[in-house]
C-alpha cells in the first residue's frame, strides 16, 4: 500500500504547520519588541513601558505558546507523534 509524504496530506497540514506558522509568528513578534526596548531610551529608564509595547509582549507571547500547543496537539492528533 503507498502511503503519501506526511506534508502533502491536508490534515497534517492543518494539524500540524499552521501552528509552526504561528509559533514563527509569535517569536517574530517578540524579536520586533525586543529591538523596539532596544533602542528605547527614556522609558526604559525607570517609566513604564507603552501600552503598545505590552500588547506586543503578550500577543507575542500567546502567538508562540498557542502555535507550540497547536503543533502537539496536531501531532499527537494525527498519529505523527506518540509515546
């Protein structure tokens, strides 16, 4: 019986590389918060940070552990992964 390459199939696309792609998502966002406090010079020095800084943190944050638990979950869901 020929069995397919894993990537080709619809499921574990769905499954597994969406969460792969939002897991990059999320590190990019939080690669573009980190050059933004580099290169921040009077709030950084004992004011709090922006709103909008924050919201970029936790959206980044969110993006990178939602698309690392969509990934095992899709894993394990497709049979891909198993202990």
């Amino acid at each position: 019986m020929y069995h397919p390459t894993i990537f080709f199939d619809p499921g574990f696309t769905l499954a597994v590389m969406v969460g792969w792609v939002l897991n990059l998502g999320g590190a990019a966002l939080l690669l573009i918060a980190a050059l933004w406090y580099s290169f921040a010079g009077e709030w950084r020095r004992g004011r709090s940070a922006p709103g909008a800084f924050r919201a970029l943190i936790v959206l980044g944050l969110i993006a990178w552990l939602g698309g690392l638990l969509w990934q095992f979950v899709g894993y394990f869901g497709t049979g891909t992964l198993s202990w």
